[in-house]
C-alpha cells in the first residue's frame, strides 16, 4: 500500500467528476430487516465493529460448473473424475454418460451423479433433472465451449448460510425399494440447485457489471466503499449474519459469503496505519489534493483510508467423504483498499476505490424458505403426487424443497 494513495492523486480526474453520494439502490436498510443502523465510526468504535465474524457455520461446496455437466457429473465415477481432472467439457462428460446410462449402475448407484439419484428417490423416469442438468452445456456453450465460471454459486453461496451442514450421509429409498446413499456433497448440491433456481426476493445491493463495448449498464462503479463498510459492520459485525458478494468486476459473476472482516485505518497522503480513524483521518480542505474530489459528497468533513481485510468461505471440488465437517472448508481472503468521507460527526457518508472492489453485494430472503414450482399449489404427500410435482420443477431445474430439507435434516449434525 505504501505511497499508493499519493500515486493516486495524480490520476485524479476531480475537475470533471460530479458528486457520488452512496446510491439509492446500495442503501443497507434491507439488509438490516428492521433493525437500527450505525452509520458513525464512532459508534462503530464504541461496539467494537471494527472487526467481526459471522455466527453461521458456512460450509464450502462446488459451484457445479456447466461445463462438467453440472449435477450431472458422476462425481464419484474414477472415469467421470478422470475426465473432471483434465479440463474436459461438458460433451465429453455427456458422451459417457450416455454410454453408460443409469440401469447400468444397478448395484451400485452410489457412484451415480446428485441429479440421478434425486430422480430415481422421486420416481421420475423421465429423469427429468438429470436431463435439465446436461441441457445446461447445450444452451449455454458458444462455438462447442461452455465457459468455466458458469455454475450455481449463487445457489452455493445462498445455502451455505440458510441450510445446515450436510454432517453425514444419508440413505433414502426408491418408489421401488432400492436404497439410495446421498453423500454430503450430493445433498449439498440439490441444496444449492434449489436456492439457484427457486429462492426468490433476494435482497440486492447495486447492479452487475456488464462491460461490453459501446454500452454503459451503470453497473462498473462497484459497491460504494460506504456501504460496503456499513454493511460488514453492521449485517456481519452486528447481527451475525452474512451476506454474498460478487468479486469480480467483470462480465463474470463469482459470488462467496462473508465470514470475518477487520478494518484498519491509515492516512490517504502518508499511509500511516492505526485502529484509531481519528490519528488518521484528513480534513477535506484543498480539495484538489485528494482523488476525485469532485465526486465527493457535498457533506464531506474528512477522508480516512481504509484497508478492510475480509474472509470469504470458498467453494472447492466435490469430494467423496462420507461425512462433513470444518476441516474441509477453504476460505478466501480479499484485501480491500477503499477511503470513507464522513461529516463531522464521522458518520459515514461515502467513498472511493483505490484497489480491489466488489461489483455488487445480496443476501437470500432469510424469512422464506424456497417452493418449487410443483409446490405452489399443494404440497405432494403420495408418490405419484411427488413424482409428478418432481416433474414440473425439474423442467425449471428445480429439485423439490420437501426432499431437499428432508435430507438436509437427516443429515445434520446432532
């Protein structure tokens, strides 16, 4: 960080800029669902905010990539895993799957993909979600190539932190009588499928980046620093909650739930650090010193410096254990390098970049469980009101909420 700021001033393009006060469409009021919000660094002191983690036990999980067939991979198939260790795409995946199609694993269906089994449980001999999930590749792969960042983080980031941890396997029967072992990642993943396709009333903070040429969506700015702050503070540091961010500022979408942040001040000229804001902060005076000024809320009292250090937990691949636990989560650490203008009561007004960025922030709607769309009507009780309601949300790639948090429940830990 050292002498960055000063680097930055002299890509200062204040004189041309207007005011950026935190955007109406980034106020944290929503995530907050009612409660107070604390906008001073004073305050945010006092409550000892400046650092903070969540109380959910985040689990990691894959991201079910379409360009592995999403939950159609046998994951746990060493032919499928050698293919998934080379980088192939989908259609080879689905060339070997068609070769070798579910009957034949009679036996032995705890090597078939989370997709087949769910539509074996469910009785659907269409295997309609199975269908769904190769569909995937087809419809979005250009000149035969899926690109790799496609999958469901969304679904992953949003049920790690609504569904407890799959703590171990879990055996359901088919209409038929055959067992059927679901593994934690199997369950994990129809988790994450169905907060992919089915959670609705997100709570969303800014707009994605769509930076395509000749076209300005609005969206590339970023989180404002501002709320971004105010948000760890007080959704994490607070409430012991978390929320998703997308980290990456291209078309690309890479979306991870928070799990700890800490801040820590420094000078914007000099980059002297403290935990105290008040050693450090500079009072917006010549304002043709500090990066675009202009854009500077008009309220402006001071600029301090921030550098936020926040730990995200981070998808991997599936595995093949038997059970779950912490030891196998990863997390991702981020270092964020952001300024804050606050009045002269420090409350927190807004904000620049200088590195890092989140293109937007959500969290899940926490005070609605997700109902697939063979659901809406009626909840299924006999099989073949099942199957048939399995049929309807599959289409949408929707796995039934009811088998889902059955699985879910059997599998936690006790």
């Amino acid at each position: 960080m050292k002498k960055l700021a000063l680097s930055m001033v002299l890509l200062s393009t204040a004189a041309f800029a207007t005011m950026r006060p935190i955007p109406e469409d980034e106020q944290i009021t929503p995530l907050l669902q009612g409660k107070r919000e604390i906008t001073s660094l004073v305050d945010l002191e006092k409550m000892g905010l400046n650092s903070g983690e969540t109380g959910l036990d985040l689990w990691s999980g894959s991201y079910w990539p379409q360009y592995q067939g999403s939950l159609g991979v046998r994951y746990r198939d060493p032919s499928f895993m050698s293919l998934m260790s080379s980088h192939e795409q989908y259609d080879k995946f689905k060339e070997l799957e068609e070769k070798t199609p579910a009957y034949t694993y009679m036996g032995k269906e705890n090597l078939l993909s989370p997709a087949e089994k769910y539509d074996l449980i469910v009785g659907d001999d269409s295997m309609s979600l199975t269908k769904y999930a190769w569909g995937l590749g087809e419809k979005n792969q250009t000149l035969g190539k899926v690109p790799t960042w496609r999958g469901i983080c969304d679904g992953w980031s949003s049920a790690a932190q609504m569904m407890p941890r799959p703590a171990k396997s879990v055996t359901l029967s088919t209409p038929q009588g055959r067992p059927i072992t679901f593994f934690p990642e199997d369950i994990k993943a129809l988790g994450s499928l169905l907060y992919a396709r089915a959670q609705k009333n997100v709570i969303f903070l800014g707009r994605r980046c769509y930076p395509v040429v000749g076209v300005f969506t609005g969206g590339c700015d970023a989180t404002n620093p501002g709320a971004l702050h105010k948000a760890l503070a007080n959704r994490i540091g607070v409430q012991k909650k978390t929320f998703n961010a997308d980290i990456s500022t291209s078309a690309q979408v890479w979306n991870y739930p928070v799990k700890s942040y800490k801040f820590t001040y420094y000078n914007v000229f000099n980059d002297e650090e403290s935990g105290d804001f008040r050693k450090v902060y500079e009072v917006f005076e010549k304002k043709h010193r500090f990066i675009k000024s202009g854009r500077r809320h008009e309220n402006t009292y001071a600029i301090i410096g921030v550098r936020a250090e926040v730990v995200y937990a981070d998808m991997r691949d599936a595995n093949r254990l038997e059970t779950d636990a912490k030891a196998q989560d990863v997390s991702l650490v981020k270092t964020y390098l952001y300024d804050l203008e606050v009045d002269r009561n420090f409350k927190i007004l807004g904000g620049e970049w200088y590195s890092g960025a989140p293109d937007f922030i959500w969290a899940p709607n926490d005070l609605k469980y997700p109902l697939t769309d063979g659901e809406l009507k009626a909840k299924p009780v006999t099989p073949e009101q099942i199957k048939n309601a399995a049929q309807v949300s599959s289409k949408a790639g929707q796995p039934l909420s009811l088998i889902v948090e059955k699985l879910f429940e059997q599998s936690k830990a006790i």
